[in-house]
C-alpha cells in the first residue's frame, strides 16, 4: 500500500531523508518513532502528497502523492498534531466534510462523539484542545479511509480519553485499512501499535514485529549493572537495571517500547547483528 524507494527530501538549511526505503502493508496498525527533529510528521505529509520528495519515488495505494488524485485523497485521511477547525458545529463539520470520504460511517462517528463525550451543539472553536482533538480522531476513524495517518494522536488528551481512543481504534479498523501512528507517547499506544518503525538520521534503522522483537531479544532486571559481553543495552531504574540481551535461549519475555526504542538507538549495530540484517533491511 505504501512503496517508497530511494526517496530524499529536505528543507533548506536541513536534509531529512536520503535514500530512504519503507514498505508498508495493510491490515496493520504502525508504530512511528522517532527523536525530536528525525523527520516522523514529515514522512507522514510525504505520504498523504503535502511534500513533494526531491529524488526517488513514494507510491501510495498505487499513485504518486504529489499528484493529488482524486482516488487517493478520498481513501487517505490525516489528523495532524497541528489542530485547524472551522467555527462550525460537528454535525455541520459532518455535512461540509464526510462527502469525500466516500467510506465514511454515520454511525461509527456518532458513537465515537458518544463515546469521546463530545457536546454536539458546541461551535468547534470553542472547545478546549483536548476536545478538538477528540472530535477529529472520531471523524478520521469514521472516515473508514484506507490509509488512516495519525500524528500524535493522545497528545492533549486526558488518561480516560487516551483509553477511549485505544479503544475506539481497535474497534474501527478494517483488514483492509493501514492505520500509520506517529508517536513520542510510546506508554500510551503499548499493546496497539506493531509493528514498529524507529527513524534516525534519515533512514529507517528499524522495522520489525514485537513477537519477532521478542524472540531476538530479552529483556531482564538486575540488581547490580551488568559487565558481561553480551549486553546490548542496559539503564539505570528503580531497584536495578533493566538489561537487554540477544535471546539465544529463545525465553519468553516482553520487550516494552521504551526499551526497544533506547535499545535501537544506543546500539544499532549490535541489534542489527541479533537480527541478521532483517530489522533495518526493511527500510535502511
């Protein structure tokens, strides 16, 4: 569904992508990290056609973004970290805007609002950020598109909201659908997101499942901090240190995100050996 090979971009006084390769398929719900500045909301407007790349191709459903076409438009929705709303009521926001969406869900939005707790009367411009947000993470998940591109989605929403949106996730997407997630909030999308994409330094250093994740890598605490060769990564935490090692014994054990992310980034060319090449072969 989303094919990109070779593919540079970047701003004037800052070169984000060069030659980067990523492919994505459907059915899945993606996990974007990245640190501050690595390029994540970029790479997500690179996708839905709002930047042109430089050199190489990206092909989305089947077309070239920076074409705009019609047919990947109405099957591409993105809810950006960035929140823009007209000074309309939902149902208006509806009416205006679900036509382009020719998938779009009466229903599944009025139970989202329901859900989100959204008062329906209320002008958009005058609800807090939090509820902005909540309103436009209802009407993507009801716009049933099959690229689904989600920029930060929990940032602004309160520990009951971020669960109802887990939620209201899981319950909305498709086989058919590709939901991308880009994130700094790894705690709060855990057990949703996967597999995981970690961007660095223009490239993608790592794209693998979390049960493959699991069984090249164990994660273990320890009291005192660990000296023997075999380590990957280790930190300092409360009572101990949380190790990571290469699971030769094939144990079973959880990889966090956290971990992972700390993991790939302190030591990606030890974990690229754990995983023979395949994790960032992927995308690098």
């Amino acid at each position: 569904m989303i094919e990109i090979k070779g593919m540079a971009f970047g701003y004037k006084r800052q070169k984000l992508f060069e030659g980067l390769d990523l492919y994505l398929e459907p059915g899945n719900i993606y996990g974007l990290l990245g640190k501050n500045g690595a390029g994540k909301t970029t790479l997500l407007k690179l996708i839905c056609g709002l930047r042109f790349p430089q050199a190489g191709e990206c092909r989305v459903l089947g077309y070239l973004p920076q074409n705009r076409p019609a047919g990947l438009l109405e099957d591409t929705c993105l809810i950006s970290e960035d929140l823009h709303v007209p000074p309309v009521t939902p149902v208006f926001f509806e009416r205006l805007y679900a036509p382009f969406y020719p998938r779009f869900d009466h229903a599944v939005f009025v139970e989202h609002l329901r859900d989100f707790e959204l008062d329906g009367s209320k002008k958009l411009t005058e609800l807090s950020y939090g509820q902005k947000k909540k309103f436009l993470l209802a009407f993507g998940l009801a716009s049933r598109t099959r690229l689904l591109l989600l920029d930060e989605p929990t940032n602004g929403l309160d520990i009951p909201s971020k669960s109802q949106f887990r939620s209201a996730l899981a319950r909305s997407t498709a086989g058919d659908q590709l939901v991308l997630i880009s994130t700094h909030q790894v705690r709060d999308m855990e057990n949703l997101i996967d597999p995981i994409i970690i961007l660095d330094e223009g490239k993608v250093i790592f794209q693998e499942s979390l049960e493959e994740t699991a069984r090249r890598l164990c994660v273990s605490m320890e009291r005192e901090q660990p000296t023997d060769g075999g380590v990957i990564y280790s930190d300092k935490t409360l009572g101990g240190y949380v190790v990571v090692r290469e699971n030769a014994a094939g144990a079973e054990n959880r990889v966090d995100l956290e971990t992972l992310f700390n993991t790939v980034i302190a030591n990606r060319d030890r974990v690229r050996e754990v995983f023979g090449g395949a994790a960032a072969g992927k995308g690098a």
